[in-house]
C-alpha cells in the first residue's frame, strides 16, 4: 500500500485546482460563442467569398456589442475576403494568433483565414466543424 502524505495530497488538489482554473479554457476550448459558430459555418460553405446574405450576418457580427474584439476583427476579415485575405488582413490576423488571449477557436479561425487560398482545406474544415459543435 502507497503512503501518501496529507501534504503531498494538498499539493495534488492544489494542483488539479489551478489547471482547472488557469488552464481550463485551453484543456477544454470552453463554450464557442454565436459569432464563432456562424463564421465557422460560412467558412465551410466558402468558396472564394461570402454571398450576400452571408456579407450581411457577418456585417451584423461587426455592429454586435457581444462580439468580442477578435471576433468584430474575424468577421470584417472574412467580409473583406476575396480569394484570399488581403495583406492588410493578415496583419490583423497575426496579431490575434500572438494574442494570448485570444480563444482556441478564435485563433482557430484567424489561422484558417490566414492561410487561406478560395476555400478552406479538408483539415480546415475538420476544424471548422469541431467549432460548430
């Protein structure tokens, strides 16, 4: 039988805590917001560019006060898609992949759109349909 100290067990506890609480959002990828789903839902439809009714959910998500900053910056990105994100675009796009802060799916999406070429790859859109779940 394994002897565990009471401190040695603290520590385990304190331990599973503080993943639990520091870690959780990237162990789990926490819940998607509306904004992620339906911008990962264009994006597997996409093919060189949203159509018109799309252009207008995306603008929608641009005026949103429950978007988060990096999904106003996704969604006027993939609106300005044309093939493939302008160079402008891009910049934005890395500057949310190197923000720590940005949510598994979020930075999912900015390197979708980053790397982009017409339409998402078959890996992409294993992604993309993980985010719509």
């Amino acid at each position: 039988m394994i002897k565990v100290r009471a401190h040695g067990v603290l520590n385990i506890v304190m331990f599973v805590f503080l993943a639990l609480v520091f870690g959780g959002s990237i162990a789990f990828a926490g819940p998607k917001s509306d904004a992620v789903k339906t911008m990962a839902e264009i994006m597997l439809r996409l093919n060189h560019h949203p159509s018109g009714s799309e252009m207008e959910v995306l603008r929608k998500i641009t005026k949103s006060e429950s978007a988060s900053k990096h999904e106003l910056v996704l969604a006027s990105v993939l609106m300005n898609l044309e093939h493939k994100a302008s160079s402008a675009d891009k910049k934005k796009l890395k500057a949310i992949l190197d923000d720590q802060s940005a949510s598994h799916a979020v930075h999912d999406i900015a390197s979708i759109l980053a790397s982009l070429n017409h339409k998402p790859s078959g890996g992409d859109k294993k992604k993309l349909q993980k985010l719509i779940q």
